[in-house]
C-alpha cells in the first residue's frame, strides 16, 4: 500500500494542474523530480560539494532517486518482516516490485502475484490472542522504523566516514519521507497508512479482531487450499469484527467481510445473490466500498458475460477505467476467467480466447491459491458449455 498512497496524492495534485486524465507515469515523474529536488536541497544544505549540475545533474539525480527508493521500499517491507518475526507472526507474503514470494506448506514459492502500483507487501499470521488479545503495534510499525533506522545509519556513515557521497542524504531522505508518510495517521480517499491503521485497530476492538481473523484465514487459504465457498457465516461475521456486544465494528472490516462473501457466492454458482450484493455494494455509499469499486463491476461483467450477455450492457460495464483496472489486477486467476468469458461469449473470438486460456493455464502453474483455481476451472467449463449451447442456437 506503500507506494500507492504516494501515487494517488501526486495524482490528485497533477490532476488539478493538468486534467483527469493523467498518465500513471506523469505523476512517477513528478515524484522523482519533487524528491530528487528535495534530496539535492538536503546535500546543499549540509554542504557537499559534490552535487551534479545541471541537465546531466538533474538526470542523475532523478536516477538516483529511483535507486534510493527501491531499496527503501525493499527496506520497509523487511522492517514489517523483522518486526513481525520477532512478534511471533508466521511469514505468509512477502514481495517488492515484481519479485512476490508465499510461504506454502513451509516452502518459498514464487508467484505470478504481482500488482500494479503496489511496490512490497509482507502479509504475515500473527501469534494466537490472549484474553482478546495479541501483538500488532511493533508488527505495524515495523515498517517505518526500519526506514529511521536505516537512514540514521546512513547519515552517520555520510557526516563521519563518506561526507562527499551526497547520495547518502538522499537515500536517507527517502526513507525518512517513506518513514513519516507511514508513521503519521494518513486515509487518502478509503486508501490508509500503517499509523491509520494502528489507530483504528488501538481504538476498535472490531477492528483487532477482524485483523486476527483475516490473517489467521490467509494462512488456511494458502497453506489448506480453501475454496472461497469454503469460507462460512461464522467466518464472514468474524472477518467483519461484529459481535453481539459490539455495535461499533468500522467499515473497512465490514467491506472486506462482504467482498469475501460475494467471492463465496460466486464460488457456489448462486449467480442471481451475487449480482443482487454487487448491486448493493455499489451503491452503498462508503469510501472503502469505493475502493472496491471495480471488483464488484468485475464481477458484475462476469455474470453479465454467463447470464443474458447483452451487448450494451456488457460495454456499459467494461469501461476504459474498468479495462485499466483488469491490466492493473492481471495477476488475479479470475481475471484471466474474466477475459475468457468475454472473448469466448461476447466477442466469439476463438483465438483470443486461447489465448487467455493458456495464461490462465500459465498461471495456474504458481498461483498460491489452488483452491480459486479450482473454482475457476469449474466456470471455464461453464463458459464452454454456455458457448456451445450459444452457437447452436444461432
């Protein structure tokens, strides 16, 4: 979520300046050049004089930049990790960039797993509760104070040993910026940071709650190849952190809940209950069912695609924005379902649809989740059967 708290405030201040409709790699670039700015005004400051000038300077710098933020992001995600381990937490996910890796069955695997606009991710399981209880502040934390720590290292090697490698004050510029965008409480349209999220979890028993469970699940999820139809009631109640007691569960928990409970209707084929909470969802105004916006409309496309697969209907739902977001989520197995009920059903096109089947089968190959697999074979065969019965009618 890193990376995509920063993406989405320089959006918002390049959309204002420039128009909605701004490129992703705008927004990179105006970053790089705000920070590397900010990195050359920090070497100015404490009087290196070995900054470069210039066109040639500012090149450099923007690269050298991009450098120092890759290895802080690498060096947050490992603060998560560390911070966790030391927490009793069990390491599920960990991945920078397009490197991903899940703990399987005790084994590191690579993954296809990999999302545009998110640089690292550490999903870890966290020890058992005590008393309602269990560690997660150093765990969330981690993260950043990793950042610090670096970066005082860092300053330290710069005023003592190194003071001509301005690059030093860059890299440790970058991972005090990481560190404190993270730390201080940010909610960016629905889009929360590690110190939103602690304060959520100090102040909302629901919240705790729904954390432990969702994590506890991931681990059954990866490691005991659970079906979404797998998931129960129970389960979806303690996902979304409500009790009997607790009036006060926030709305984060409850969409994640619900999102979950639309996967597991998809997964049982009861088509007609997942269009009417898709429906729901979208209209529900609430920044977190916002932010899952264009899964419900995915979802909403598929039964389109298996149900009456009318052509203004199916081009309503599968907008540009929602084409973009489908490119953006591609490492998801359903997606690749997705596009092949839309070349098999909608476009007829034998071809793509191949095509789409053999990334799935690609997928398929390292994709953690078996049990969504599973799920998704079962409505490749529907989607052929639906096909057939389609051009045998025509």
């Amino acid at each position: 979520m890193l990376s995509l708290l920063f993406q989405k405030t320089i959006q918002k201040i390049t959309n204002e300046i420039m128009g909605k409709k701004i490129k992703n790699i705008a927004a990179i670039i105006a970053m790089c050049v705000l920070f590397y700015f900010v990195g050359y005004a920090m070497g100015n400051f404490l009087h290196s004089s070995e900054l470069p000038r210039g066109i040639f300077g500012i090149i450099v710098g923007i690269a050298s930049f991009i450098i120092c933020f890759v290895l802080q992001v690498f060096v947050h995600e490992l603060g998560h990790l560390v911070a966790g381990k030391m927490s009793g937490y069990k390491l599920l996910w960990f991945g920078v960039f397009n490197t991903t890796f899940v703990k399987k069955n005790g084994k590191l695997m690579r993954t296809t797993m990999k999302h545009k606009g998110v640089l690292g991710h550490c999903l870890m399981s966290p020890p058992e509760m005590k008393n309602g209880k269990y560690p997660f502040v150093f765990y969330v934390l981690g993260g950043g104070l990793m950042n610090f720590l670096v970066s005082a290292i860092s300053l330290a090697i710069y005023f003592i040993f190194l003071p001509q490698f301005w690059i030093l004050v860059m890299f440790a510029g970058v991972g005090i910026m990481i560190g404190v965008s993270n730390i201080v409480p940010m909610n960016i349209g629905g889009l929360t940071n590690d110190g939103y999220d602690i304060l959520k979890r100090c102040k909302s028993e629901a919240e705790r709650r729904s954390f432990w469970y969702m994590s506890r699940f991931f681990d059954d999820y990866i490691n005991k190849d659970m079906r979404p139809r797998d998931i129960s009631e129970e389960q979806l109640a303690l996902f979304s952190g409500v009790s009997q007691d607790d009036t006060n569960q926030e709305d984060s928990a409850v969409a994640v809940a619900e999102h979950f409970r639309l996967g597991s209707l998809l997964d049982k084929q009861e088509f007609e209950k997942a269009k009417a909470l898709a429906e729901k969802l979208l209209n529900t105004p609430d920044d977190t069912l916002a932010l899952l916006k264009n899964e419900f409309l995915c979802t909403l496309l598929l039964l389109e695609l298996i149900g009456e697969c009318r052509k203004e209907e199916v081009e309503r739902l599968y907008t540009k924005e929602l084409k973009q977001y489908i490119e953006a989520t591609s490492f998801a197995i359903s997606r690749q379902l997705l596009l092949y009920a839309y070349a098999k059903l909608f476009l007829q096109d034998d071809a793509q649809a191949k095509k789409a089947l053999e990334k799935f089968n690609k997928m398929a190959l390292t994709y953690p989740f078996r049990g969504e697999i599973e799920g998704s074979r079962e409505m490749i065969e529907l989607v052929d059967k639906l096909a057939i019965e389609k051009k045998n009618f025509q």
